[in-house]
C-alpha cells in the first residue's frame, strides 16, 4: 500500500517527504513547516548528526552553531535507526564550507559533520526500443528457471531505495507490500519513474502469470522507497542526494527487510556509510550497483555490500574495469517492466544488481539464518569464472549443500 507523508514547500534538492518518529513530515528546528525559497547550490550544504533526538539536548547546541559560525539551519529530522538528530544548514558562502564542517566537527554534541553529496542512478539510455521482444537471456544465464524449484524469495522483504514505481503494473501489482515516497519535488511523477519500475521488475515481477516479464524472486515482498528523482524530468537517468537517501535508509532500517537494493552510486559519504554499517548489524543484505567507470564508487565500494557490476553478450571477459570483491549480473538490454504498464530494455549496472537482489532474496527464504557475510560469501564463491559471473541455480545449490547446476 503505497504511503505519503506531508510535504514541505521549500524545493531543496535535500528536503524530503517522509514519515519521522512521530508521523510528522521534515521539521525546521523550532517546529514550522519550512517556507517557499529557491534552492541553495549544492556547494552551501553541509549537515550534522547530534548526539541525542531530545530536542532539550540538541537545540542549545544547534543555537550556539549556527550564532558562532553564521550556518543557517534549514531543518532538523531526528533518525530513529542510530538514536540521533540529524540536522541540514545552508552557508551563506560556498568558500566557508571546510570552515563550517571543521566548527561542526569541533563541537561536544556533533558526532559527524559532512557535505550534502550527490548521488545518480546507474543506468544507461536504451540504445533501441521494442517493448514485445519478450527475451529474457539473463535469466537463463542465471539459471533462475532452476533456482526457482527451490525458492522464489517467498515472504522475503527487499527494500527497493531508488526512484518511484509504477504500483498499477500488472506484473507488479500485488508485490509492492508498501510504497514511501521521500523526496519533496515531482511527488506526482511517483507511478511514472522508468528507474524504479525496472529494478522491482527485475527482482520481484510475477511468473506464470500470462503477463510479460519473469522476476528473479517473484514471492518477495517489496517495498518501494523513493529517493531518487528523473533528472532531468521524464529522463531514465535520476539523482538523489544525502538526505533523499539517508531518509529512505532509515525508514528501510526500521522496517527490517532481509535486503535493500541501492541501483545508484556517489561520493563515499560518512552518514550514508553509518547506515549502511547499522543495516550490518541488523542481518540486512544491501547489495549496491558499481559505476564501472570508477568516478563514483560508493556504496559499492564498502566490504559490507555486495558490488555487482554489469554484464552482457558484448562485453569482453578480459576487461577487468571492476572491483575485487564484485560479482557481475546482465545488465545490457534486460527486458524490465516500465511506467503505464508497458515492458521496456534498459541497460547499465543497476540492473545487474537488481539481478543479484532477486538472488540474496532467494538464498535468504531458504536459509533465513545466515548473515549478511554468509550471504555475500555464498553469491561470490558461487559466481562462475574469471569474472564472478553471478548464477542463481549455483547460489541456491551451495546454500543448500547440493550439486544440482553442473558447471558453468
């Protein structure tokens, strides 16, 4: 069931539409609903985490920051998954930002200080459109026609952090479990995001029901989290940014998936970083996108998430552009589920690890014990080749102590 939560006016490319502790939306340090301005450059951004969501003890010192350093604090949002307040401040000069950060840094309650960072969904245009091709050779590839004796991700919650869905596809209606929507700007465009409506496809599509697309774990429970917007509008490629994310990651946390999907890549950032280390320590399996042309590495980059990296008929097995503990899922004209209730080819490393988080979905609903190391472990001494080449059938066999696949 798909949820909104009250909106802010002011456009900020951080402000979000989310629930918080309370049901309320994005909150300005003393309570008001934010007013209507234009958006501050990315560049006179910077947020910080206080040590305590009790507004007694954080506000003093948000009071004391912003009169000693002239930071302007645009609002505060208190995140319930570490315990802390979390809080955005626009600069009045880009040129003071190190500044700033070193002040917030400095100070008792602050336990992090950072910029506001940009993040892209991983995915490329489709160099061709034909929506009734109706091949999927990835699945094939993955052998998930096989895997699927044995599982389907039945009952298994993936959180999907990437732009809206189209929830009336019908492939897709009756596996989105629940839809968020946490960014401020297009809230109506939810239905129409292409990025989004791709990876749930791709994971959690039905199978046998005389419709379209087969979905690598077609029993999983979905849950749609809207962090990321078309950029530009009506575009396949989407932007996010900190707070988008770290919104969508913390109400993820709270929900308890078994897995999230993060089909995007960015600069490291310590506060998305933190999430993700708690998401670790939860038993949730994040497995990430790698930009594969090196410029944004993050999250992929982080030892707790499974990196997947793109695969398809035309690339090389030599061309080693990837990191070492990737693993490589198709991810070059994969037919996906797209806005309007249409099928669509996308290409690019989101969906390769789309692929990859239909399979973690499907070792977890047969061994629901193991942690996220064990899982990733699984995925990666299971690939096949020189090139860690993902395989569904290969996964669900180790995980169960079976030899069922033959070689790859």
């Amino acid at each position: 069931m798909r949820g909104r939560e009250p909106r802010p006016a002011l456009a900020l490319l951080l402000i979000v539409a989310g629930a918080c502790a309370t049901g309320a939306g994005p909150r300005q340090p003393g309570g008001e609903p934010a007013a209507q301005g234009p958006d501050p450059p990315a560049e006179r951004l910077v947020l910080a985490t206080f040590t305590s969501t009790r507004p007694e003890v954080w506000r003093p010192a948000l009071a004391e920051i912003s009169e000693r350093h002239a930071l302007h604090p645009l609002y505060a949002w208190p995140m319930e998954s570490i315990g802390e307040e979390c809080v955005v401040f626009a600069l009045a000069d880009a040129d003071r930002r190190a500044e700033a950060l070193r002040a917030l840094a400095a100070h008792p309650r602050v336990t992090l200080a950072a910029p506001v960072s940009r993040f892209r969904t991983l995915a490329t245009p489709a160099a061709w459109n034909d929506p009734y091709a109706g091949l999927q050779p990835g699945l094939v590839d993955l052998g998930v026609a096989e895997a699927q004796r044995w599982a389907t991700g039945r009952g298994v919650r993936v959180a999907i952090v990437d732009t809206g869905v189209d929830l009336g596809h019908p492939d897709l209606i009756g596996h989105v479990a629940e839809a968020r929507d946490f960014v401020a700007r297009g809230a109506e465009t939810f239905s129409t995001d292409p990025h989004g409506t791709a990876v749930a496809g791709i994971i959690g599509a039905g199978t046998n029901n005389g419709l379209g697309i087969a979905g690598v774990a077609p029993g999983a429970e979905l849950l749609a989290l809207r962090a990321c917007w078309p950029d530009p509008p009506r575009a396949r490629s989407s932007a996010c940014d900190t707070y988008t994310l770290a919104r969508a990651l913390d109400f993820a946390l709270r929900a308890r998936p078994r897995v999230v999907n993060l089909s995007l890549g960015g600069p490291e950032d310590a506060l998305i970083a933190r999430l993700l280390t708690r998401a670790e320590e939860l038993g949730i399996v994040v497995v990430a996108a790698q930009d594969e042309s090196g410029r944004d590495p993050f999250p992929a980059s982080l030892p707790t998430v499974l990196g997947v990296r793109s695969a398809g008929p035309a690339r090389p097995e030599t061309d080693l552009t990837r990191g070492a503990a990737a693993v490589e899922a198709p991810g070059v004209d994969v037919l996906s589920t797209g806005p309007g209730g249409t099928y669509d080819f996308f290409s690019g490393s989101s969906l390769a690890a789309a692929h990859a988080a239909g399979i973690v979905a499907l070792v977890v609903e047969r061994r629901p014990e193991l942690s996220p190391e064990a899982v990733r472990g699984i995925l990666r001494e299971s690939a096949r080749g020189e090139v860690r080449r993902l395989s569904a059938c290969a996964a669900l066999s180790r995980a169960l102590g079976l030899d069922a696949c033959g070689p790859g």
